[in-house]
C-alpha cells in the first residue's frame, strides 16, 4: 500500500452519442408546407416551396399571385342551369292512345 490518495475519476463511454437524435430538416418543412397551404387555400401549391421557413412564407405571394391570373383567364365558374321549381306538370295521356298492354299494367299498378 502506498500513502497516496486514491483519486476516483468518472468512466465516460465515448461511444454513446449523447446528442439528440436529429429529425431530417425536410421533415420540418413539409410539416411548415402543409400548414402554408392549409392557411393559404388560394395559392398554386406547386409555387410554395423552399429550404427554410422564411423562404417557404415568402414563396405565398408569388403562388397567391399566379392563383390570381389563372382565375382571371378562366373567368367566373359556370352557373348551373336553372330548373322551375316543381318541374312540367303532368301531361294528359289520352287513354284511348295507349297499347292494351299499358291499360293492363297501370289497372294492375292501381290494384295494388
């Protein structure tokens, strides 16, 4: 045994990486992208695009702007055709004109 102290030093592992676990950048842009166009319904979604955020928001004028022209070439969407309400009355069938057969299944349909 010999007089000097023991001194007690810590076994670090240098293999463990003890830095979190980094998420691909991409990730994080696609999740900003998404919530761009949800935000932004009117815009090209094609146009929103970017490698960091701030591009990814400037990018929302420009796709706004081209949503614009394309609206304006295109012009207003077409009005469905209208229909009278309660549609064509009824027309009167002549009972004299239909095919015995007719009479037969409308006096059955009637029966029922």
């Amino acid at each position: 045994m010999t007089n000097e102290p023991e001194i007690n030093t810590p076994i670090i592992d240098e293999t463990v990486d003890t830095a979190e676990p980094e998420s691909p950048a991409g990730t994080d842009l696609d999740a900003v992208r998404e919530l761009v166009l949800r935000a932004h319904p009117d815009v090209v979604p094609e146009l929103i695009a970017g490698d960091s955020v701030g591009a990814l928001l400037a990018s929302v004028e420009p796709a706004r702007a081209a949503w614009q022209q394309i609206a304006e070439r295109i012009g207003p969407p077409a009005a469905p055709p209208s229909v009278p309400a309660g549609g064509q009355p009824a027309a009167a069938v002549d009972p004299d004109r239909l095919p015995t057969s007719e009479k037969i299944r409308r006096g059955l349909a009637r029966n029922r």
